[in-house]
C-alpha cells in the first residue's frame, strides 16, 4: 500500500465531513500537512480497497491514529 494514493480520499473526506467547521487558514494547514513529505514518514497507515480502488485508511503515529477516513458508501452507523 502506498500511502499517497490514498491522500485524495483523506482530502475528500476532510473536505466533506469536517472543513465546515475550521477558518480557511486550518483547512489549508490540513491539506499541506497531508501532502508533506517529513509528516508522512511518521505515519503507519494501512489501506481498505474495493475493486482495486482506495476506499479507506486509517493512519497512525507514536501509538496513537491520525485519521481514519473512508468513502461515506462504505461507512456503516450500527449502533
């Protein structure tokens, strides 16, 4: 799994799920920081696919997660 394939899905979902609720200045700080090279090599990130194509990730540095986005599709709210 190559983490920058999926970086357009972080983007995506980031920007469908939650840039609502940061300033402009935050959302541009989340879009550098995903595309950063010395960032991305802090990650361990492990990737979900359908059909050979990205549909998830979750993300993880020092122990803890980053981010876990995933196409809406195939999230699930059971509760």
């Amino acid at each position: 799994m190559e983490i920058k394939e999926f970086l357009p899905l972080v983007w995506k979902v980031f920007c469908e799920f939650e840039a609502s609720n940061y300033p402009e200045s935050a959302k541009l700080a989340f879009k550098q920081a995903i595309y950063d090279e010395n960032y991305l090599a802090m990650l361990t990130a492990y990737g979900a696919y359908k059909d050979n194509l990205p549909t998830g990730i979750i993300a993880t540095r020092e122990g803890g997660i980053t981010y876990l986005p995933m196409k809406y599709k195939y999230q699930e709210f059971k509760l």
